[in-house]
C-alpha cells in the first residue's frame, strides 16, 4: 500500500481544479491511501471527493494575520496530526514556499520521497528546494491538466481521459429557498476586471423571473452580500452567508449555475451541474471547464460577454423549461 499526502492548500478554484489528480492516481495505484492538505476554508471540497481519506485543515493566512498563544497552540496541534502518519509519497502541487513548508513538516516513511513542480515551473523557484524530486510540465496547458501532468509523472502513469471529479454532494434542505427552480448567480470575486455589469445581472434576473425562475446570489463577505444586495433589488434571493459544503449542496439542487471565473463557478462545472461561465480578464485556454457539454464558457481575456449572449446560452443548455 503506498500512503500518499497532497499539499494544495488553496485558492478555491485551484483546489477544484487538483481534484481530478485523486481519481487519477487511484485508477493507477487502487491500493493507495491518499491524504490532503488545505486551507480551513476550503476543507469541505476534499472531505466531499470519495477518494481522500484524510483531509488535514491548515490556517497559514489566519494564523500570519493574528500571531497570538492560541494561534502558536493551534499551530503544534497540526503539526502534531500532520506527523501522526508516515507517507511514501508527499506531493505538492502548489509550489509555493508556504506548501514547500508543509512539505518538510510532513513525515516520510522509509524510503519516501518529497516531490513537486521544477525549480523552472514552481510559482516560486525555491519551493524546489524542498523537494526530493521536481517535475517539468508543458508550459500551455490548462490548469487542471497542469496538474494531472505533474502528478502522472511524480507516479509513473500515463494522463488518459478527460478528468473526473468523483465528488459527493450531502444533501441539504433550505428554510430560506422558496419552492420552485433556482439558478444560483456568482457574481463575487477577488479581482474586480473579473467582474460582470451590475446592469448585466440584473437584466439576467429579470430575464430569469419571466422565466419562472428564482435567482439565488452568493456572497462570502459583507462587502459582497451589500453588492449581492444591490444587483438582487428584491427580485432575487439573496442566499445567507454559506459554508462551502453548504454552498456546493445549494449548487447541486440548481437549475443552472452563472458565474464569473472563480472558485464556485468551478465547483459547478465539476458537479455536473448546467454552468455559464463568465470570462473577462482569464484566459479561457487555461481555466475555462472543457470536460462536459452541460458547462459553457463565454468572453475572453479583456472582453466580457454581453447579456444577450448570456441569455442565449442558457437556452441551448435547456435550462429554462421543465423538459
């Protein structure tokens, strides 16, 4: 049995693009057990994957804003569980000093060995320095075969397929969601040339309404609920702050998900779920979902795409009547 611990602690969509790599060592290596480093605000993402078998929660931004006793107790709690279990193999897909450093808190089993991206391809040049071993990988691939790459030689496999994402969605009842279908609307994200019209969404809504359909907007801050508030103008619901398994299981029970490139809008397309994604300021090439036809991608790096083309999408996915 090879005992296997993934380091990729975040953001939210590089996490739902890392998915895929679980199946894919699995199917090569089916004794494998495989553990997972992340981020606490993400650890509902690999929890929900049915081949993780151990999700370690770490904090490293929370703890870097707030040094304080708790924050240094908090600390050695990890890195006590990190090191309860030895690993053959210690991959990390980050490629950042930060996972670097986990990387070398993690404890190998004889002849283990610690691997991640080249001096030349890691996001910071010397997380290579934690490494036993580093990997090249091509240089325009998209961000989840970027990864499938890395780790299809890290084991010794070949990448066949398209990727799957094998996750499971607990089911979820919500007081706040009138009956009758939903779209649910990302509109937050971190990077402002990410975003799409206030006008844009609130035409969709109107849209939607005529439709038959509720509009469900998310938020993960109060700057973004105040946003998610102003786009709504009472014709849509504004979802309540939700935790990311709470999130994802609102997603599953949605019509369709419209969303600009961010982590949720991710989530989305990996579960199959009817998706419009929304592209302005990324490149479609390397983040767009290409894995099903119920996901399509809109805009481009610099262009956004218009409401019109919005609209129409969602009528070629066939989400807006009762088939």
């Amino acid at each position: 049995m090879s005992r296997v611990l993934i380091i990729k602690t975040s953001s939210l969509g590089d996490v739902v693009h890392n998915l895929p790599i679980v199946h894919d060592i699995l199917a090569a290596r089916p004794d494998s057990t495989i553990d997972w480093v992340v981020e606490e605000s993400y650890a509902d993402l690999p929890r929900m994957h049915t081949g993780v078998r151990r999700v370690i929660p770490v904090a490293q931004r929370r703890w870097r804003n707030s040094p304080s006793v708790a924050v240094a107790a908090e600390r050695t709690a990890f890195e006590e569980t990190l090191r309860a279990e030895e690993y053959d193999v210690v991959l990390d897909t980050q490629g950042l000093l930060k996972s670097g450093l986990l990387v070398r808190l993690a404890r190998l089993a004889p002849g283990g060995v610690r691997m991640g991206f080249s001096r030349k391809l890691a996001r910071e040049s010397l997380a290579r320095l934690f490494y036993d071993r580093g990997f090249d990988v091509l240089p325009h691939l998209h961000a989840i075969e970027r990864v499938r790459s890395l780790a299809s030689q890290a084991f010794g496999y070949p990448v066949l397929g398209l990727p799957r994402f094998d996750l499971r969605v607990p089911e979820r009842r919500f007081d706040w969601l009138a009956a009758g279908p939903i779209i649910v609307l990302v509109h937050a994200t971190s990077r402002p040339e990410k975003a799409w019209a206030t006008a844009d969404w609130q035409n969709l809504i109107a849209f939607l309404h005529e439709a038959g359909i509720t509009s469900v907007l998310l938020h993960g801050t109060e700057r973004e609920r105040q946003v998610a508030v102003q786009i709504a103008q009472e014709r849509a619901i504004v979802a309540p702050r939700l935790r990311l398994g709470e999130a994802a299981s609102l997603i599953s029970q949605a019509r369709a998900v419209v969303g600009v490139d961010t982590g949720l809008t991710h989530l989305a397309a990996a579960l199959e779920i009817p998706t419009i994604a929304l592209f302005g300021a990324t490149p479609r090439w390397r983040y767009a979902p290409y894995w099903s036809p119920r996901v399509l991608s809109l805009g481009e790096n610099k262009s956004q795409p218009s409401g019109a083309e919005v609209q129409a999408a969602l009528t070629e996915l066939n989400v807006l009547h009762d088939a």
